[in-house]
C-alpha cells in the first residue's frame, strides 16, 4: 500500500436511505444545524478534508470500508448498496414529468441567494453582491450548465448534503415502497430536487465556493457523481462568475434529453415554472441582430450614396427570463385595473376583461396571497367540456415557485372557470415539490378561496347587476352542480341559484327574490318542469296556480330538476313540484265540500277508466289542480318528470335496461280528471251508456293521450294516436258537408 494512504474504517451505512438530503438543502435552506453551528463559529482549525471524514463518520456516508487519499486531491466515495435501488424510484417513479428537473434546480439556485442575502444581514460585515441565475449549454459537448452566485457549500457541506442520499431506514424504505406502503410524505422532509438532475443527466458536476469561509480561504471544490458513487477534490481552475460566491452544476445530459439544449425549450421552461422568482434568470441565448452593409449589387450613380441592406448576424447575449413581477405580492390598495388586466391577459393568456377580480392576503394560522379573476366570457378550455382538466387555471406557487395548476383540491370542482395565483409559505411539500399533501393547510386555502369567490359575487349581484347577470348566464350551471355534489356548501349555494318564474319576465330570479315576493299564508315554494319556458308555461297545472296567484318557478332544464332536490327547502319553505301528487293548495270550506261531492259523483269514472287504460298509468283520481284542461298526467312523489326519464334514458347504454326504465316511468304516471270539463262528462255519460264500444275507447285514449302530449311525454304508438284524430276530425268535418249540400238545395 502507498505510503500516503491508509486504510480506514468507518461504521457500516445500516441506515442508509428513506429519502435525498437535497441540493436544496445544500443551497442552505436545510442546512444540518450541526454543520453550520461549527463553521459560522469560524473554527477553521481543524482542515476542511478532516471536517469531511468527521462528517461523514458520524453521518454513515463512508462505506465499511473504504480508501481516502489523504495527500491527494481526490477523495473517493461510494454509496451503499440501497442507494441504486432509491436512485431508480426516484428517477423512475417520483416524477411523472422530466421537465421539472429544471424548476428544482433553479428553485433550490434562488433559495441559496435568498440564504447568502440572510447570512449577510446577520452574520457578515460584507454586503451581497447583485445576486441572479445564469444558464446556458454547450450543444457540442452536449453539457446544459445551471449556475448562481448564492451562498455556496464548502467541502464538508458537499459531502454531507450531497453525498448523503438520506439518514436512514434505507432498506426498509425501498421494502415498503415497492408495496406502496411507503410514507412519501417522509421523502419531502429531506428532499430529492437535486436528485431529478439524474433523470436527464448520466453525470453531474457541482462546483461551489462558501459564502461562509473566510474572505481570503474561499475555494472552489468540485463534487462530481454519476449515480453511483461521487468524488470531491478542489478545482482551482474552475471559474465562476459570482466574485464571492456561488455554485455550478454542469449536467452531462443524457442522449434522449437532448431537447433540454435548446434555448427555445429552457425559455418555455423557465417562463412557465419560474416567471416569478425573485432574482434574475438569465438564459444564454442567440439573437438575430441585422447590419447594414453597403448593397455591392446595386451600382450607385454618381453624386449618388451607396445603397445599403440588411445582413442578418447572429449573436449570443444574456435574456432576462423572469421579467414579469409577482403582482400578488403588492398592497391591493396600490394596483390598479389597468395592471391586473395586464397581468391576467399575459398569465393566462386570455383576451377578454376580467368581470371581477378579488386580491388578498391571509395571515394567522396560515399565510398566503391570492389574486383570482372572474373572466367575462366562458374560457375557451371550458367551452366544450365544462369541468375539462386543461380548463382548470389556479396556479399554485410556493415561495413564488410554480408548482401546479391542476390540484382539485385546491378549489372545488364548481368553481374552474376562474383563473388565478396562489402563493403560501405554509405548504408541505412531498418529493421535489411535486406532489402535495392532502394537509390541513391546504382545506384551509381551500375554505378561505371559495369564501373569497363568494364574497366577490356578492359584490357584484348587489353593486353591478348587469354584471352579475352576464356572470349568471355564463356561470350558473356550475353553482346549480356544485348545489348537487359540494355537501360543504350546499347551504351557501342555495341563494345564489337562480331560475326563470312565471312572474320574471325574461329575467331569472333568485329563491330569496322569490320568497319576498310570496302572497301571505303561503309556505310552499312551487316549480314545474317542462322543456323550455313554454313547455313550463301551459303545463296544465300551471291554471290552478295562476287562478290563485301563486308564483312558479320553472326548471326547464334536467340539471334543474336534480338542483331542485338537491335544494329541498330554504328558510323554513318546503319547494313543491305543482306537477307531482301530493300538491295541497290552499281551499276555502266551500271548495273542501264541493270537492268531496264531485269526488264522490265520480269515483265510478276513475275507477272505470283505470281499467280501459290498464298498466297505461298508476292510478286515476280525481284532480285539484285543473282549471281549463280535461286532464292531466303527475307523477308520484319520488317519481320523474318526463324530461328528467329522457334524459336518464339517453344516458343508458343497453336495450334491456332502457325497457325496463321505460316501464318503470310509465308504471310511475297518475292520470288526473277534471269532473267540471265538459270532456270528461261525456266520458261520464259514456259509461254509463256504452263502456263497451270501440268509440268510447277511442275517446278515453284520446283523453289519456292528449294529457301525456301536453304534460311532454312521449305516447306509446303515434299511429294509433294520428288514426283516432283523423276518425274524430272525419265525424266532424262529416256533418258539416252535408249542412252545406242540404243549404244549397233548398236554395
């Protein structure tokens, strides 16, 4: 063995691996508090390759065994056996989408300036210099490079932060997450952004000079690993632009992520994960600048100048990636309209104005910023699929890092039209900030939003009308779903609802609105169903409640309908469909008499008719709610209007379960009579003087099925139907010719 190594022990690495001491937590936002006890104490005594060994011995990064060249340059480290199998999960399952290897880097780069900008203020007499990112690559030697003049790491902070892919349960971790019975949420605690370098990258190189060493004994040492083992030695000839400090990571990127070299793909990257970091991003990019050169093609005549064109050149320069500034950081006192339209239009990429716009902070428990828009039209995303995942557009940022735009947790489902910006301070992390916890911070933002939206849409509804009009029509459907699905505000949405009424002309109105303008003693809010306005409008049972001056809400669409039962009641007052048994309307003693003797008179009718029409209905009975029309079909209770059996028919799949719904619905039908008409005295007279003639059935079918036509069901054999209104118009017409032939002879 060479004179100047020897061979040394350390303890055996049994605990190993549950998740990445990350470069975030080398970039000093999870610096060991050991580590940076010792050197903000300035005990430089001891040498910085000794520090290492210490570290590493009492952390387990050595191996059992292992070799370090004490009067060499390079120290060699490799990992433990699990840490190949962590390295797979990390690369292969912790993150569904490469790119955003890219965020992490540059997030955990602006969390070391933030670190060096702190320790400055504290812990240094020397003021920062101007801190930013820069980036750039090199297409030949296929290398993308990520570097910034934060506070950097020293030796031993590289070995421990970087070499250290976790502290322990190494084997345990990898058992439990191959049977998905991991606890991820342990991973986030240590973090693994620096690692996602790996799934584009097959080597990497870390250089780094400490902000925290003394001025005049800052070096630059290189860390460099391909996965799985690492060397550290120091690298005098490595240059970085930062004049105190900083770190660079050069990524030897692999064949397939060749993309990540051009500067179009790094533009769209950084402007989409990190438009609002806070220090400057710099990306090395080529512009195409244009000379003017004298046109040798073109001979000047003389006493004339020498005509010129443009050459194009191209040159490389720095671009400021992150121009545009976190809006929602400002007072909302001192942005005005003109900025938030701005910034919604550039964010979002919209072109409309925002209807309404709500900017706020929340402090307490929890801390965060929102700036969320009501857009004036439906987005484009929503237009064809109302709840479609690329429509969603609250954007979630942690530290002003964009994180997500698509977490259903963060706003419920009701509300996806709106667009907006999150930003907490608060919020536990998981794997590289990519997945979210389901946290009670987050239920917390969660409540704190929709009360906000709310709040928002108040305003509008009493202060611009006409605003909140064009709000209702292009929004109301999502309040009627979120009435349906959202137990939690189920309550709240109740007044916000609006529907079309028989006294609201071509306006809707609200339940409240309703009720304010309900007659004395009536305590049942009343709606009908139908397809459409005027469907709902000559619903045969509509006569008794205009003849009462009740009014009627219409629910003229099946969504409607599922609203209304969702709805229940409201303030005390029952909501009553006027077309299902069960309707009660107010009666003086006289009507009650009256009532029971007609009942009584033709009680024989509708037992009569029950048995021509068969399974055709339920029952037949004798009804309080006609006024003009003979007859009418209701429903039962719990039964559903005939737009509501469409509709869930339509959604069935299968012939043999569109039967036996059909057969249900009409099992489900009520015929009612109306003993005044003078139809139904014919049917009277009818039975009593010939039940049994094919003329008497045909006008008991016609009945039955002229109520279903106007109550909006579909008759069971049109035909039939069009043959018996033929036969009819034939007798009548019939008897008319011949008044006319016996006029003219006796003329």
């Amino acid at each position: 063995m060479a004179p100047n190594v020897r061979q040394r022990s350390s303890p055996v690495l049994s605990t190993a691996v549950v998740g990445i001491a990350a470069y975030a937590a080398y970039q000093a936002r999870s610096l060991i508090p050991e580590a940076f006890s010792v050197f903000a104490r300035g005990r430089a005594s001891r040498t910085a390759s000794s520090l290492a060994q210490d570290a590493a011995r009492r952390r387990g990064v050595l191996r059992a065994t292992e070799t370090v060249e004490v009067g060499a340059q390079v120290e060699n480290y490799e990992f433990q056996a699990e840490v190949g199998k962590v390295m797979d999960i990390i690369v292969n399952s912790l993150y569904s989408n490469k790119d955003v290897f890219l965020r992490e880097l540059v997030s955990n780069a602006a969390d070391a300036c933030d670190k060096k900008r702190f320790l400055a203020l504290t812990e240094s007499d020397t003021p920062p210099e101007p801190m930013k990112l820069r980036i750039r690559t090199d297409k030949d030697k296929r290398l993308l490079i990520i570097e910034d003049n934060g506070v950097g790491m020293e030796k031993a902070e590289l070995i421990e932060n970087l070499g250290r892919i976790a502290r322990s349960g190494t084997a345990n971790f990898v058992k439990n997450m191959a049977q998905g019975d991991a606890d991820v949420s342990l991973i986030g605690q240590f973090g693994v952004g620096f690692y996602s370098v790996f799934l584009v990258a097959n080597k990497v190189e870390v250089v780094s000079s400490s902000f925290k060493a003394p001025e005049g004994e800052r070096k630059n040492i290189k860390w460099i690993s391909e996965g799985s083992s690492f060397t550290v030695q120091e690298a005098p000839e490595e240059k970085l632009f930062g004049e105190q400090s900083g770190t660079k990571l050069i990524l030897h990127l692999k064949e397939e992520a060749q993309e990540y070299l051009d500067s179009g793909k790094l533009s769209d990257l950084l402007k989409k994960y990190s438009e609002f970091i806070t220090f400057p991003i710099e990306l090395w990019n080529e512009k195409v600048q244009y000379d003017q050169v004298p046109d040798e093609s073109a001979v000047a005549k003389p006493g004339e100048k020498q005509k010129m064109k443009s050459v194009p050149r191209s040159v490389y320069e720095w671009e400021v990636m992150n121009k545009m500034k976190p809006i929602w950081l400002r007072n909302p006192d001192v942005v005005n309209a003109s900025e938030y339209s701005e910034f919604y239009k550039t964010t979002f990429k919209a072109f409309d104005e925002p209807l309404a716009t709500t900017h706020f902070k929340v402090e307490g428990q929890i801390e965060f910023r929102a700036l969320v828009f009501i857009p004036s039209t439906m987005p484009f995303e929503l237009t064809r699929d109302m709840f479609a995942e690329g429509g969603r557009a609250m954007r979630l940022y942690v530290k002003r890092v964009f994180i997500n735009d698509k977490f259903e947790d963060l706003i419920p489902r009701w509300l996806t039209f709106t667009r907006g910006v999150v930003d907490s301070e608060d919020l536990p992390l998981n794997v590289g900030r990519e997945i979210l916890q389901k946290s009670r911070t987050l239920k917390i933002i969660r409540k704190r939003l929709v009360r906000k939206v709310l709040d928002t849409i108040d305003d509008l509804r009493e202060k611009s009308p006409d605003k909140y009009d064009q709000f209702w029509n292009s929004y109301g459907k999502y309040f009627k779903v979120g009435l349906v699905e959202d137990l939690d505000y189920k309550d709240e949405l109740k007044r916000f609802v609006r529907f079309f009424s028989s006294k609201s002309g071509d306006n809707q109105t609200s339940i409240p609105e309703y009720i304010s303008r309900m007659k004395e003693g009536q305590d049942k809010i009343y709606f009908v169903t139908g397809e459409g306005r005027k469907a709902a409008e000559i619903a045969p049972a509509m006569e008794k409640m205009k003849q009462k001056g009740y009014e009627v809400l219409y629910m003229v669409d099946p969504l409607d309908e599922i609203c209304s039962q969702s709805i229940v009641d409201f303030e005390g007052k029952k909501l009553m469909d006027i077309n299902k048994a069960g309707l009660d309307v107010a009666k003086t003693e006289e009507e009650k008499q009256q009532m029971e003797e007609v009942s009584k008179d033709y009680e024989s009718v509708a037992t009569w008719l029950k048995k021509v029409l068969g399974e055709r209905v339920q029952k037949v009975q004798i009804s309080e709610r006609l006024v003009d029309s003979p007859a009418t079909l209701v429903q039962g209770e719990w039964g559903m209007s005939p737009m509501m059996q469409r509709y869930m028919k339509s959604q069935t799949t299968s012939s043999s379960s569109d039967s036996a719904f059909a057969i249900g619905s009409r099992n489900q039908a009520i015929l009612e009579i109306n003993p005044s008409h003078p139809v139904i005295e014919q049917l009277k007279f009818a039975m009593e003087t010939d039940p049994e003639s094919d003329d008497t059935e045909d006008k008991v079918m016609m009945v039955y099925e002229t109520a279903a036509l106007i109550g909006g069901y579909q008759i069971e054999d049109p035909g039939e139907f069009a043959k018996r209104v033929t036969k009819l118009m034939a007798s009548v017409g019939g008897r008319g010719s011949r008044s006319v032939t016996d006029a003219e002879v006796l003329q």
